[in-house]
C-alpha cells in the first residue's frame, strides 16, 4: 500500500501563493501518473491537476494558468505550486498516485483563501 503524506497547504490572501506537497513511500518514477484533487465545503471532488511517468501535464480549467504541478523523483515528491489564489480555490486538497494496483490517496491538506 502506497502511502502519500501532504503538506503546505495553510491561510493566504487573495492573489497569494502556495505550494502543496506529496510525499509518496515508495519509488514514484513507477507510477503511472500522479495528481490533485480537490473537495470544497458541500461541493463534489474536482480534478485539479495531473503528471504522467513521462512527465506529461494536464490542467483543469480552473487552475490552468496559475499552477504548475511538478515532481523530484529523487526525493519522491509532488509538488503543486498555485499562484494568483482566488477565494474559490478554497477546499481540502489530496494528491493521488496510480499504479498497477489501482489508485492511492492522501490524507488531505486545507488550503485556505480568504483576506
């Protein structure tokens, strides 16, 4: 079982920066692809983000512009890094990697956006 731990998620005011991490247990340059989501209060989880094996990116509409998501195989992290945050980009953020054994999640990290 693959297990992801994230972090750098906090309180920023409009227009500000952040940058998320995920810390995976095991060698990521296997994964199949890793991501964002996020879950805002009484809202359904959305895509955020996504970087394959081979480094592909892809970007929901909401982000794309403002976000770069990234990775250091050496370190075995992912990274989102979000800037010009808007108020709804407010929610519970969670990373996920997919392997060949199906899909792992994060605990989640609160990103919250608010002067």
């Amino acid at each position: 079982q693959v297990q992801l731990v994230e972090s750098g998620g906090g309180l920023v005011q409009p227009g500000g920066s952040l940058r998320l991490s995920c810390a995976a247990s095991e060698r990521i340059f296997s994964f199949i692809a890793m991501g964002w989501y996020r879950q805002a209060p009484g809202k359904q989880r959305e895509w955020v983000a996504q970087i394959t094996s081979g480094g592909s990116t892809n970007y929901a509409d909401s982000v794309k512009g403002r976000s770069t998501i990234s990775r250091d195989d050496a370190k075995n992290t992912m990274y989102l890094q979000m800037n010009s945050l808007k108020p709804e980009d407010t929610a519970v953020y969670y990373c996920y990697v997919a392997n060949g054994l199906g899909t792992h999640w994060g605990q989640g990290t609160q990103v919250t956006v608010s002067s």
